[in-house]
C-alpha cells in the first residue's frame, strides 16, 4: 500500500467520523469502525512484536552461537595452556640437569687443571733432578785420575808358557791400579778384592820383538 491510498483511506475514515457524530443511527457503525481499527492496530502491534521477538530469537540464536564457538576457543586455549606448562616444567627439569651437568663438567675442568698443574710441577722435579745428574756425572768426570803412562818394555814380554815366537801384550797393571777410586766409591774401598786380568790365551800377531 502506497502513500497515496493511506492517504485516501484516511480522508473516507475522517469523513466516516463526522457522518457517524452527526446521525445518531450511524454511531453503532463508527463504533466498529473505530473497534476495527483498534483491532487492527493491536493486530499491527502484535506482528510487530512478534516480527521483533522473532529478530530477538535469531538474534538470541547468534550469540548462542558465537557463545558456544567462544567456549570452544576457551577449552581449546586452556587445552594449549596445558600443553606450554607442561613443556615449561620439561625445560625446567632439562634446564637443571644441563646446570647439573655444567657443574660435572666444571669440577672435571678444575680437576684437569690441577693435574695440569701437578705434571708441570713433576717435569719441573724431574728436570732439576736431570740437571742435578748432569752436574754429578761432570763432577765425577773431573775426580776421575789421569791413565798412567805406560811403556813397551812394561807390557811387551815372553812366558815360558808360550812359544818363542810367540808374542803377547800384558798391560801391566798395578796393584794401585786395581783398588777402587776413592772418590767415586768410598763405601767400597776395603770391600772388593784387587782385580785379577788374565792375559792367557791372547797373541798378538802385530808385534814381532826378536829374541
């Protein structure tokens, strides 16, 4: 219905009015009139609210919707949450046992650089006492007695045990010759017998001394 046929019916209702006020015989009509309209309005207002319960109800069915979707984030959410504090109490735990192990490896540092320390101190003892061995050994290189100087007619001689042409070298060792250095061994000086050396047997093919 447009506005020009509201308008109309407007018009024929105002002058409805004026009929039925001014004859007496028309006022039950007007009442009607006046009764269906009312009716209609109510009618009107009835589908009003309706249409507008209606727009409640879909509006009522959104947001339960979005409510349930919104629950379901939550339990989805709370879900993950439990998940990121489980994993936070798992590197916890891994965190303290790589301190743990930081410490392990700490003390095992600090006991290798001990023994470090103590090797070094032990090749520093070894090597004095190597210095200390040098220095005795060219001490006792110089204690040591000059060889005596020995001549031919000393150690050139025949025995009678051998041939005439044979010809032995005997080193003519002295009795003082065979007693212990007493510089180098005192402890032993009186212990060992003299040293025997024994010339049997030796021939010496390069010397040829006549008779």
């Amino acid at each position: 219905m447009d506005y020009m046929e509201q308008l109309k019916q407007f018009k024929a209702q105002k002058q409805l009015e004026k009929l039925a006020q001014s004859n007496t015989q028309t006022q039950p009509y007007f009442t009607a009139i006046k009764s269906n309209s009312a009716t209609q309005n109510a009618i009107k207002s009835a589908q009003n609210s309706l249409i507008s319960s209606q727009q409640q109800q879909q509006n009522s069915n959104f947001y339960q919707e979005q409510i349930k979707q919104l629950q379901q984030q939550n339990q989805k959410l709370s879900i993950e949450k439990s998940s990121l504090v489980n994993e936070n109490d798992q590197l916890r735990q891994l965190l303290k046992y790589s301190n743990s192990q930081f410490k392990l490896t700490k003390v095992e540092e600090i006991q290798a650089v001990q023994d470090i320390q103590l090797f070094d101190t032990q090749s520093q003892t070894n090597q004095s006492i190597l210095q200390d061995i040098q220095t005795q050994t060219l001490d006792l290189l110089i204690l040591l007695p000059e060889a005596p100087q020995i001549h031919e007619q000393d150690y050139v001689k025949e025995t009678d045990q051998l041939d005439s042409t044979d010809k032995f070298v005997n080193l003519n060792i002295t009795e003082e010759m065979q007693k212990p250095n007493a510089l180098l061994y005192p402890s032993i000086q009186n212990d060992l017998p003299p040293a025997k050396f024994s010339t049997e047997g030796v021939i010496n093919d390069s010397v040829n001394i006549e008779e």
